[in-house]
C-alpha cells in the first residue's frame, strides 16, 4: 500500500539519523564514558531521557488495552506506580548521586560486599533482560500490523535497530536519540488523544457506552482499585530501584540536579499517563473488542491520511525504541562493569571495557529477543521482571541508605530468599506445577514477597554482625535527608 511505502521511507530517514547519531557518539574514552556520558548532561535532558525510558511502548500503548477494557482506573497500573517510584527516588536522589557509582552493585559493594553486589548484578542482568523483551514484544507486533509481516521478522527488525544505535553511542548515544524519540511520543500521543476523542464522540459517549455495556465505574478512578494494588506494589516498589533509573540519577552533574530530575519527571508523568488512560477510554466507542494486534498498532495501521500515518507510525516505533534501549544499555553496564571488569580481566585496559560493552549489548540484545519471540504477553513478562527486584533487591537496597545495623549477610540471605521466591513464582506463572499458597501475581503475593524480605533482612541483621563503622561512613556520605 502507498501509506505503508511511505511509512518505510519515514521510518529509513529516521533510522538513519538515529544510526548516525549513534555512529557520531562513538568515541568513549571509558566506562565512565561511555555509559554515564561523563557527567556531563543537565538536568532536563535526564528528564526527558528518564520519562523516554518508563513512558514508553511496552506501558503506554499496553495501557491504552487496558483502559479500553477497564476504564479510568486502569492509570492504577502503571501511572500511579510510577509516581510511587519517582517520589520515592526523589527521596533518594540525593544519597545515590553523592555516593558517585557508575552501577548498583559497585555501590552495593561500599554499603555490604562483593557477594551482594555479585548477586544485585544477577538481579539487574534478569531484570533488565525481561523488561527489554517487552518492547520487543510490543515493535514485534507493532510491525506485524503495520507492515503485515510476521511477528518474528517485526520482533528481529525492531530489536536490530535499537541495537545497531545502542552499541555505538553508549549512554550519551541513548540519551540524544530518546530526546528525538520522546518529542515523536508527544506529538503522536497527542494526536490519537485528539483523534480518538473527535471519533468517539468524547466522554459523554464513553459513558453512554459504558452503561450500554454494564460497565459498572468505568469512569470512577478508584473503582476496584484493590484489584491493582498488586501492580503499584510489585512495579512501584521494583521500579524505584530499577538500574537504569539510577544511572542517570548517577550520571546527573550533582545531587541537585539529581533531585531536578525526579521532580520534573513527577510532574510529567501525571497528564502523560492520563492521556494514555484516556484515549483508552475513547477507543471503548470506536472498538467493541481489543484487536489480537492490540488497538494503538491497529488504529495506526488504519488512519486515512497516508503522511500523519507515517508520521505517526515513525513516532509510535521511537517510544518502543527508546525505552528499549536504555534497558539494554543498563543490562550491559552491569554485564561489562560488574562481571567483566570486576571478575573477568579486573586489569583490561579501557579500550578493551569500551569493546565489551558493546559485545554485552548485542548479548542483552539477542536474549531479550529470544525471550519475546517465546512469550508475547507484555503484562505478565512485566510481572515477572518487576517480582525478581521486589522481592529480591528493594530491601536491602533502600534500607541500606537508613539502617546502619543492616548487615551484609542480612542483605545477602534476604537477596537469596528473593530470587527462590521469584523464581518459583514466574515458573508457576509459565505453566510448572507447582502448589502456591497464594494466588500467582496478586496483591497477597507482593506482599507475602517483601515481607518476607523485610523480616529476613531485620532478623539476620540483629542476629549478625558487620563493620558498622564502614555502614556509618556509607550513610554520612550518601546524607540521604542531609542539606
């Protein structure tokens, strides 16, 4: 079709300027370099990369299914998560930037030792692995409606992209091509907003619809919230210490812009997250039943005027893409820095950590891939990831800024206890037959997982003993709620 000739015109264009773009920030001089981008960036830019990288394919345009279906308090999903997230690390902003890592575990290893920071690597390796196979998932069948290809060649061409930008420009790459992709996001969100308002009729005919199909609270913002408070416990709480987060809260010039960041974040995610909600809801009139491609690839796919489709396409592929890449370049910082130099060859030059950090974004590349072209629900792999952070790292990690009594071993066993526990949660999720005693991805299971957690984490503590002088250092120098 001619629209979609064009769309692969536009969608040429733009990849090549983002390759370019990746290609002309290729010279990194170390780690610190390559994946923090030297320190360097304001603190809007981080903003914007930081809402590029939650606000993104795999939330937004799964969200708009949802609220399809659910109605306004669907945003209890993923909006209000990621306020509880982002208020959170505006709290702890200040401590992660002063402590001045490039990764997690090099600071879990100043506030515990080697052995929790070998395991927080783990964590963030599985997370970051599972979480970019979501948008894998969501370019894959994006490009299977758009271009009437097979998922599998959708899933391959979208992972391909990212990755061709990704390996060359490291973090600095990866933050000027989700300036350029969030502006896209904008533009075409606000333009299904407007046209899904104008086709539908607006909220009056929402409601009306609503009440013709028994849809009781469709409106209402807390109707049956206790139905998703799973989802802002499990994402909320794994998504405050998600890695790639805190690399840019590492990479800001200070603690003061660090803190700028979360709150220009905050403030964005608000009537970002509403908007998706809300064009849900307007697709409610327009749809009777999601679309097996989902509504925002199908919509698209069917917008008369061949150039906005375009438009809008490329702009649709650049929020997929850019929260992507940031998952991938986090899971090959911790890949590159935790286990190559920490382990591997501790004397490489920096030459040779730059080369290894793109050899481990092709590795993060091609896994998550895998893993996508398995399973296609964004949903669960979502559930899954999140669970093995709260669960496993939210613990230690958080109270290791407040407790100075929480020991290593304390954080090490409650660490171990939190990847049985996810583990065995998402194999049951995938299918195995295992006996739970607790409903697989609901509210008791977040909670039964990180108080568990807790309670670990507080009894080996006062069971065991540390180097508290080194855990009192730690804290005065991170000066959490310090001026």
């Amino acid at each position: 079709m001619p629209s979609n000739n064009l769309s692969i015109l536009f969608l040429i264009v733009y990849i090549t300027g983002i390759v370019g773009l990746g290609i002309w920030n290729r010279k990194s001089k170390n780690s610190e370099d390559y994946f923090l981008a030297s320190r360097n960036l304001p603190a809007w830019l981080l903003a914007i990369t930081f809402i590029a990288s939650w606000w993104g394919g795999g939330s937004a345009i799964d969200l708009v299914d949802h609220a399809h279906k659910n109605g306004l308090n669907s945003f209890w999903i993923y909006g209000v998560p990621v306020l509880l997230a982002t208020a959170l690390m505006y709290v702890f902003a200040k401590g992660i930037r002063n402590i001045g890592t490039i990764s997690q575990p090099q600071l879990m290893k100043q506030r515990y030792n080697s052995k929790v920071a070998l395991l927080l690597s783990l964590f963030i390796i599985i997370f970051m692995i599972i979480a970019a196979s979501i948008q894998v998932i969501v370019v894959g069948k994006f490009f299977q409606a758009f271009f009437e290809i097979s998922y599998t060649k959708g899933a391959m061409l979208g992972a391909g992209i990212v990755l061709t930008y990704s390996m060359f420009g490291g973090f600095r790459g990866v933050v000027l091509t989700d300036l350029l992709q969030f502006l896209f996001f904008l533009i075409a969100g606000l333009f299904l907003l407007y046209f899904t308002f104008d086709l539908s009729g607006g909220m009056q005919a929402v409601k009306t619809t609503a009440i013709s199909k028994e849809k009781t609270g469709y409106t209402s913002f807390f109707h049956n919230v206790g139905d998703q408070l799973a989802y802002v416990i499990t994402f909320g709480t794994s998504w405050m210490i998600q890695a790639n987060i805190w690399q840019r809260i590492s990479a800001a010039k200070n603690a003061i812009d660090a803190k700028k960041m979360m709150l220009y974040s905050f403030f964005a995610f608000i009537p970002l997250y509403l908007m998706v909600t809300y064009t849900g809801m307007f697709t409610s009139v327009i749809y009777d039943t999601v679309p097996e491609s989902g509504i925002v690839p199908n919509m698209v796919s069917t917008i008369p005027n061949p150039i906005i489709g375009a438009f809008i396409f490329v702009g649709l592929s650049a929020a997929i893409m850019s929260t992507m890449d940031s998952l991938i370049n986090t899971g090959a910082l911790s890949l590159t820095v935790d286990i190559y130099e920490k382990y591997i060859n501790p004397k490489a030059t920096s030459k040779q950590n730059v080369v290894v950090g793109r050899l481990s974004t092709l590795i993060m590349t091609i896994l998550a891939l895998l893993i996508a072209l398995k399973i296609k629900s964004v949903l669960k792999i979502s559930w899954i990831g999140s669970d093995f952070l709260t669960s496993g790292a939210f613990i230690p990690l958080v109270f290791g800024f407040l407790w100075v009594k929480g020991t290593s071993k304390a954080a090490f066993i409650s660490m171990l206890f939190g990847l049985f526990f996810s583990t065995y949660n998402m194999l049951t999720a995938l299918g195995a037959p295992f006996p739970t005693a607790w409903e697989i991805a609901s509210t008791e299971q977040a909670i039964i997982g990180i108080s568990a957690s807790l309670i670990i984490y507080f009894s080996v503590s006062l069971l065991t003993k540390d180097d508290y002088e080194k855990n009192k250092r730690f804290i005065k120098k991170a000066n959490v709620f310090g001026k």
